[in-house]
C-alpha cells in the first residue's frame, strides 16, 4: 500500500523496499506496494491470513454460498421423490420429522429436502484380515504370508460365513440420498389446508 525504500546508513538508498503496513521487505517497490493490498480489488487493505480486503471476502463467500444453494436447487429438481423413507437431511441435520424440520426453520422450511439411506453391514471377509496382518509383518520378513504358516483357515472362512449371515441385515449408519427428495410441504401445510376446506 504505502512501499518505502530502505538507505543504507551512508544516505544512500538502498534499492530494496518495505511495506509500511506489515514492514515486510521486497527486491522491488511494485512487490513492496502490492504486499498488504486485497488482491481482487487492489486497493482495500488485505485481510490477516487472506489474499483479499474484508469486502472482497464478504462478497466471494456469499457468491459461493449462492453457488452452493444452485447446486443444491439443481440436484433436488433432479431428484426422484422418495416413496418410502425414515429420515431426511437438512442443514447437517437428520430429521424423523418433517414438522420438527419445518420448526427448526421458523416455519419457513425449503419445499423438498434429500432423503437419507441406509448403508448395510458389509460382509468381514477372511483374505482382508489376511492381507492386513501380511501388510503388518511384511515390512520385518520378505514375502512373509501367513496363509502358509498358519492352518485352520476353512474353519476360520466358514466361521465368518456365519458372521456376514447373521449380520446382513444390519445397517451401518445413514447417509443423504442425493437421488431422492421428501416434501416439507404436506406434513406442515396440512392443518392450513383443512381449516380452508372448512370455512
Ligand atoms: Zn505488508
Ligand atoms: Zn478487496
């Protein structure tokens, strides 16, 4: 913003500059005077840490915010409205209810939200519990393989077989449905509808 040229204690000057804003020093005075300057603008004064002034950064963050909700308006309108569903995602929420949803948004909730999915268990398998001791010991011992030490191992497989069957139906956890969306609008509408029905 404001480059200063350095002398020497002889009077002479010394070719090399500073910024007086951060006195963080330069080969040239353009680098000296560019140092504390947002760089989009180039004339407010940059932020601590950033490459643009506090206005420049207010702006970028809600053009990205803008570009954000296009994105997310863009795959809702793609999406298939989901039959069946348990839980949606809203907000890095998981919501049961949609009018709990709608309540958490003053009343103002957006017209569709994403589904949540179910992820299943996935089967344990012996060879990846192999290969993770392999990976483990290999570093100590060349081409070690425990599959040639070791025996038991159709026991060992048919006792996981047994596992997975037991467990295939259980679920991991839930995570959004980008391809399937949940109305927010007749749970909450509901009642508004009803009372127009009636007068
Ligand atoms: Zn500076
Ligand atoms: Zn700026």
């Amino acid at each position: 913003m404001n480059a200063q040229q350095l002398f020497l204690e002889s009077g002479n000057p010394s070719g090399v500059y500073y910024c007086s804003e951060c006195r963080s020093v330069y080969r040239t005075f353009d680098l000296a005077n560019e140092c504390c300057v947002c760089q989009t603008c180039k004339t407010g004064k940059r932020e601590k840490c950033r490459t643009t002034c506090e206005a420049c950064s207010s702006i970028q963050n809600m053009e990205s915010q803008k570009r954000f909700e296009e994105l997310e308006k863009f795959a809702l309108d793609k999406a298939e409205v989901a039959e069946d569903w348990e839980y949606v995602w809203y907000n890095d929420h998981m919501y049961s209810d949609i009018d709990e949803l709608c309540e958490d948004c003053d009343g103002n909730p957006p017209e569709y939200v994403f589904s949540m999915k179910p992820v299943p268990f996935r089967s344990f398998t012996v060879d990846a519990v192999l290969d993770q001791y392999n990976e483990e010991f290999g570093f100590a011992c060349e081409d070690f393989e425990i599959r040639d030490i070791v025996t038991g191992l159709k026991e060992l497989k048919e006792a996981f077989d047994i596992f997975n069957t037991t467990n295939k139906d259980k679920i991991l956890y839930y995570e959004e449905d980008r391809k399937h969306k949940v109305s927010t609008q007749n749970s909450w509408l509901e009642p508004e509808v009803d009372l127009k029905k009636t007068n």
